[in-house]
C-alpha cells in the first residue's frame, strides 16, 4: 500500500509495531488462545517486524479464479460483492511487484506443449481440470526490497516500534478522529491522517476493530455481531499415494523450473463436476516419495537452509527440537526442498534427474481445501491482556464435513481417471481416513469480510469500513471467501486496487 502511493503529493505515514529484525517481546503481542481445531504448534504463521508475515512466505503465488467469485447456491454466505474483471488487471501488476513468472506464458507452455502424454490423458474428461501456481526466483521481502526507496521517499514516512492499540471515532461513529499508538515502553502518540488503512492481517485487523469502543459499544463496524466471524484458512492434509505404472512420467505436476522462477500444475475439479456434486472447490498438488532416511535428515536440513537463506525468524518459526519426527515428513510435503534452496541450484537439480531418468515412481498427494464460510469460525476477544493492555484474541477455527466430502470425492475421481488412462494406481490407507487430521496453512481470511451490507459483513465493496467515511482494510480478512489459491496473490491485487481508490477520494 506504502509503496503504491510512495511518489505521490499525498503524505503517507506506515505505522509498524516491529523494528527492522525480529524481537520476541514484540512477537509475543501476536500470541493467541486456541479454543477450535488446533493449528501447528511450534509454527511461526505472523511475523510482528518490518515487511510483515511476507518475511516468512514460502513464494507460491496462485490467482483465485472467477468462479471462487460466484455466488455458489450449495454453499452458504459464498460469492464476492465485486466482479472477477475488477481485480484482472491487478493480478498482472500485483504478479510484477511479487516478481513472478508471467502466467499467460507458462500457461500456454502447459497447455500447448509442455504437457506430456501422461498428463494430457489425466486431463482429457470433464471431472478434472489443472490449475497453476507459480514462485519467483525466491521469495519476495517486502521489508528489505523497499527500505531504501522509503528511505528516500519524499512523502512515505516509517514509524518503527509503534503499536497501534485503538482507533478513535468521532462522536457520531462516522469517521476515524485518530488513532492511539503506545511503544512497549510506556510513550502514547495520537496520529490524525484523513484516511486510516488496517493492515494488519487476517486476525488483527478484526482485533483493532473490536478493542476500539469507544463510541461503539460492541467495536467498529461491529454493529450486527460480524466482526471476527467467517475465519477460514485452508486445511491441509497428506494423504493418499500414488504409484505410477512403467514409463508415465508427470513433470509439470511436479514443478518445472522456469528462467525467472518455477510453476507447477496442480489438480482440481471442474466447475461442471462442484456444481453437479455441489463440491467445494478443493485441488491436490503431487510431490515426490521420501524415504524415513531422507525425512530425519530434512530436520537439520530444513533449520540450517531457514537460517543460511531466509534468516530472521527461521529459528522461532521450525523448533524443530520439539516436533515429533512422526511429523517431519508432513514438513517435506508442506514445504518442499525446491522451496529452501537457491534458484540456481534447483534448476541444476532438476536437469541432472531428467538427463539421469530419475523421474519418480511413487507420489505423496498434498490436499488444499476450500472451506465452508462459518459466522461460528471466528477469532474474538480475550479476558487476558498483553504487554500493551489489549485484548489477546480467541481463535476458534471451525472445519466442517464439507472440505473432507470433497477431499474423498476429488480423490476418488482421481484414482478412477489414473487407472482409466493406465496411468497408476491411487492408494490410501483406511486408517488415514478415518483419522483424519488437517493442518492450518497460515491463511488467515475472512474475518472483516467484503460484502453488500453490513448485515453480512464488515468492509464494502472498496474495503471501507460500513459506515465510517475515512476507515479502509487491506488484507486477506476481507475475503468472503477462501477459494481454492493460496491469498498472497489476491491480497497483493486488492492492495493495489485499494490504494487507487484512495487516491481518486483523498486527492
């Protein structure tokens, strides 16, 4: 957002609660109460410092479709308020600033002749469709690619280590006054802008909404109890295997490196086939089988490239000290080893396996589900505070049948399509299923959701606050709903689509 009006007359102040590195006092202002389905433990998700949770993103763009956009009838509270045509031009522009490979390229790469024979017969019927996602060169770090041009921005100003801890209304509920801003050694600050944007993450920016009563009892733009409501993410689980037959080979399935990046195919239903079966719109990505050899040696493997590569907060985020070893294999497959090392050194990684033959035999199937919007699944206030006197948060993330329906049955018409097409055989362990169990992604969404009216939501269809003139969000919390991509991308096009916005009404 910064960055975006970063040249401009209007004067822009980035308040950020952090410092340049990460510090655990103020990392500790994320900490929260998990009353619902469990996430990860010992998992850094946010990152409290300069750049944001961004330091800590993996690189996989995807864009939601037009169909996530659509009203979906067997799914409650689905469809976007806005068209799909209004965020078009800004994934292009947003896939720019996150240095992504075009996706009109590698798209036509796929689809025209990148394809081979294997993967062309998995994609000939009407139940299953590819979808794309792609990674730069490495992950973008929002906080260290525009330091210094904020350093010399005539109109961009930083404020470092100040916590935003209240929003303060006029009298009449209208409009923002000011915003109140505490540093952890006691010094208040009062900040008056004519225009306020909460970018704070899926799960602040519904707690800055809610500790601030002052004039509304219930916190702002909480009039109708939505505010917190519909948090979602995208569970994940890695189930099901499957062995290819003699000479089938899927490489774009598992991730090609590109000259400026990688893109991968991933597999999901067609939009006939979820209305048919009124399925939610899940998608499985294929990775390679690991050994328990390959898997214990990933524990020092995955902490040393955290630190040599990523620095910061790769300690906090993977204890790995204190994860169970039964959990390390889940770890390749949630953040595969393509996604740690240098791009170099990946694309001479996977040039040597095609000249030796290595193609694999066996593949693990990591599932990404869509899920339901549930007004239950909600993060809400705490009676504890924090250092700074606020709230903590409550999440009490909720799952539903829905996302393992549509797990079982996306699944199933994959293994009928594999041996349909001679291709392999798909195999899951009764067990597994029956004891299923989910991984969060860290995609935080739809807790300020986007909607019509403030019945069912929080922000319109500009990201601005029902009711409050000068009060905007940015970020995943406005999605009303998950879809099946990964949100770095969206959010990305909807930040620049709001920061136009802001300069045609704060000229």
């Amino acid at each position: 957002m910064a960055n975006a009006l970063n040249g401009l007359k209007q004067l822009v102040c980035l308040i950020e609660s952090g410092s340049y590195n990460p510090d655990d006092e103020v990392q500790s202002l994320y900490n929260i109460d998990v009353l619902g389905y469990p996430i990860r433990e010992n998992f850094m998700s946010r990152a409290r410092y300069f750049g944001g949770t961004c330091n800590l993103w993996a690189g996989r763009g995807m864009k939601l479709t037009e169909f996530d956009f659509q009203k979906r009838e067997w799914i409650s509270n689905s469809g976007w308020p806005i068209a799909y045509h209004e965020l078009e031009n800004y994934y292009s522009k947003a896939a720019k600033i996150l240095r992504l490979p075009s996706f009109e390229d590698f798209q036509n790469f796929a689809l025209n002749r990148g394809f081979s024979q294997t993967e062309r017969a998995l994609f000939g019927n009407s139940d299953l469709k590819p979808n794309i996602a792609l990674w730069g060169r490495k992950p973008l770090r929002f906080g260290a690619a525009y330091r210094s041009s904020f350093a010399r921005s005539r109109n961009v100003r930083v404020y470092l280590n100040a916590n935003v801890i209240e929003i303060k209304l006029n009298p009449e509920g209208t409009s923002v006054n000011e915003v109140k801003i505490m540093t952890l050694n006691g010094n208040k600050i009062a900040l008056r802008a004519s225009a306020f944007v909460l970018a704070c993450g899926g799960m602040e920016n519904a707690r800055l909404l809610l500790v601030s009563r002052g004039v509304q009892e219930h916190g702002i733009g909480n009039h109708f109890d939505v505010v917190g409501r519909f948090f979602m993410d995208h569970p994940r689980a890695v189930l099901g295997k499957i062995q290819l037959f003699r000479g089938q080979r899927l490489p774009l399935l598992l991730a090609v490196p590109l000259r400026d990046g990688m893109g991968q195919i991933g597999i999901q239903l067609s939009e006939k086939t979820q209305r048919k079966e009124r399925l939610l719109n899940n998608y499985v990505a294929l990775e390679r089988e690991w050994s328990p050899g390959t898997a214990r040696a990933y524990q020092s493997f995955v902490h040393s490239m955290k630190i040599i590569l990523r620095r910061g907060y790769s300690g906090n985020r993977f204890t790995l000290s204190e994860v169970k070893l039964a959990k390390i294999p889940e770890l390749i497959y949630l953040l595969a080893p393509r996604e740690l090392i240098p791009h170099f050194v990946y694309r001479i990684f996977k040039a040597a396996r095609r000249r030796l033959g290595k193609d694999p035999s066996e593949l693990v199937i990591v599932n990404y589900c869509e899920q339901v919007p549930n007004p239950a699944s909600r993060v809400f206030l705490s009676e504890k505070r924090d250092k700074l006197n606020m709230n903590r948060l409550v999440l009490d993330w909720k799952l539903s049948s829905e996302e393992t329906r549509t797990l079982v049955r996306l699944q199933e018409l994959l293994s009928q399509y594999l041996q349909k097409n001679n291709i392999g055989s798909l195999k899951i362990d009764a067990g597994e299923l029956n004891g299923l169990s989910y991984t969060d992604a860290s995609h935080h969404i739809g807790t300020t959701r986007m909607s019509e009216s403030p019945r069912t939501g929080v922000v319109d269809i500009n990201c601005k606050v029902h009711g409050v003139r000068n009060l905007f969000v940015a970020g995943s919390s406005v999605f009303p709903t998950s879809g099946h991509a990964n949100p770095t991308w969206t959010i990305v096009a909807l930040a620049l689509r709001l920061a136009k916005h802001l300069q045609n009404q704060f000229p």
